[in-house]
C-alpha cells in the first residue's frame, strides 16, 4: 500500500511540473510579445507572438542542458539590468515627481477574487525560482549542488524584491499597473527602457527553451529516442514547442497564466515549494521527535491548500473564463 501511494504521488508530481513548465514557457511568448509591443505598437501583440514564438522554437535545436550555459549567464545579466532599472525607475518616481510613499490602505485590491488571484500570484513567485533537476544535469560536479541553489536563490531575492518595493512603494505606480498589466506600459520611453526590453525578450526567448526542455526530454524518453540520432530527438521536440505557441498565441493573458499556474502547478510543486515537499516529508518521518516539524508543515499544507489552491484556484479560473468572454480566444491585442 505504502509503494502504491508513493507511486500515485510520484506521477501526481510529475504531471504538476509537466503543466508548471508547460505554462511557464507559454508566458514567456507571451511576456515577449507584450514587451514589445510597447516598444513598437505597429503590430498587435498576437502578431509579435507569432515572431517572437518562432523564434523561440529554435531553442529546441540546443542538443542539451550543458549547451545552455551562455544563454544562462545572458539571461542573467538581463535580468540583473532590467532588476535595477525597475529600482531606478522606482526612485525617480513616474514624472519624475521622485518617491512618494503611500499608505498600505490605499492600495487593497478592488474585490475579493483580486485578492485571493494577487495571493496566488505571490505563492507563484515564490515557488521553485531554480529548476533543480536541470541545474544538476549541467553540472559537471552535482555534489556542489546544494551550495550552488542555496547562493542563486538568494541572488534572485535581490533582484525580485527591491524592485517590487521601490514600485509599489510610489504613490502612481499601482495604479498605473492595474491600468496596463505591463510595467513597461507606463514606464517613460528612453534608450534604457528600450534596451530593457530587447534584454528581457532574448531572456524569454531563453527561458523558453529552459522551461520547455524538461518537457522535450520526457517526450524523447516516452518514444525512447533520447539517447538516439539528433533528428529522432528533435523530431519528438517539434510538435511539443508548436503546442506551447499555439497555446501561447490562443490564451495571451499573461497574470492570469500566472495565477493559474500560482493556484494549480506552485501550490503543490514538488521542486522545492509547498504541499507536495511537505506532505512527502510528512509521510517519509513519522518520527515523536520531528512532531514541531511534523505541524509545521501540516500548517503549511491546510494553508496553501485553502487559500492557494482552493480560493486561488477559483478566483484564477474566474478571471480566465472572464478574460476569455471579454477578447475571445485567439485575441490580437489583449490588453492594450
């Protein structure tokens, strides 16, 4: 009985991370085609998405993760770059009026199901920021591993959380965000913000491939070609990535992506979040003397599960479906 449970856990887990990295490469098109827009109008998002998806779908040529390595560190640096203008941008403050603090109470969300989605979208952001499968896979010594996640980790909290302070903190920038779900939508045009951009969608073209690879690798294991010819794999990764582009171009609402993927993938991820890691530990240690840890995660589990997975959940499927009512599916500019 104890097999079979581990057993049903471990392909629950696994269909999880296949829907999280599915989703999270699907929101790369999107974020992409987003981005640029605002940098030229000219064409609408969806047509942006069809450039910037096939674009991406070149990533599926990389043979491995190990190939991977300089478009990481691109990656970083523009993300690094685009952290700090955000942080820069938040200091001078929109019309360059500087910092205005404003009081917490003036920024609730405007109903219930806004904040129980934002609260999902905050469970999503702190889910696994590392893939732990793929960061071992491409180091030549894994047993460094754990000190290599304990520093990345901690460098992505000075990226994510200083910006997030300095513009939510001015008294314009909410409200500007709520008006356009795009920070670049309301960030002045300059040559920085241009070059942030260009930055950030070579990154997404990037993560695209990072996210989707995984996907790619157990496809190529399903039809057993992953140790064979170049072309049989690839063969098998093609029809993977034309699925996340379509899907990409169908549903182009990237929060709600986000929330959806915070309430149903990061609630239970079993990388290094919150209830399938602490369910397993649970299970695994039925130890008297972990009883502390024991409640502390069962605290985490009731929790996540309720407000997460429960009331985020239907919150982000309300908003889907009314995304969906609103600009249809296949929308050429969906919040513009």
């Amino acid at each position: 009985m104890e097999n079979a449970t581990y057993c049903w856990v471990g392909i629950f887990s696994r269909i999880v991370v296949i829907i999280a990295l599915g989703g999270l490469a699907v929101a790369q098109i999107i974020a992409s085609s987003s981005n640029f827009h605002r940098m030229i109008p000219a064409l609408s998002k969806r047509s942006w998405a069809l450039v910037f998806g096939g674009v991406a779908m070149l990533m599926s040529l990389i043979p491995s993760f190990r190939n991977f390595r300089i478009f990481s560190f691109i990656a970083l640096v523009a993300t690094t770059f685009t952290a700090w203008y955000m942080v820069a941008m938040g200091i001078i403050g929109y019309n360059d009026e500087g910092l205005q603090s404003v009081a917490w109470t003036d920024q609730t969300p405007p109903s219930l199901d806004g904040f129980f989605a934002g609260a999902s979208n905050i469970i999503f952001t702190f889910g696994g920021h590392a893939m732990l499968l793929e960061v071992m896979d491409s180091m030549f010594r894994p047993f460094k591993f754990h000190k290599v996640f304990y520093w990345s980790y901690n460098y992505v909290y000075t990226l994510v959380m200083p910006n997030s302070v300095f513009i939510y903190w001015g008294q314009v920038w909410p409200a500007q965000a709520e008006q356009y779900g795009n920070v670049y939508g309301y960030m002045p045009p300059s040559v920085a913000r241009d070059f942030s951009i260009v930055l950030m969608v070579i990154h997404q073209v990037i993560v695209f491939g990072l996210f989707a690879f995984p996907i790619y690798y157990m496809v190529e294991k399903l039809f057993k070609v992953h140790t064979g010819a170049y072309w049989k794999r690839l063969a098998c990764r093609v029809p993977v990535g034309l699925l996340l582009w379509l899907i990409a171009l169908a549903f182009p609402f990237f929060g709600v992506i986000n929330d959806l993927l915070g309430a149903f993938t990061t609630t239970f991820e079993a990388r290094c979040t919150f209830i399938i890691p602490c369910l397993a530990y649970n299970i695994h240690y039925q130890l008297k003397k972990n009883a502390a840890q024991n409640r502390l995660d069962w605290v985490i589990i009731v929790f996540t599960a309720i407000f997460g997975f429960g009331l985020g959940g239907y919150a982000s499927i309300k908003a889907f479906v009314d995304s969906v009512n609103e600009f249809g599916v296949f929308a050429a500019c969906y919040g513009c």
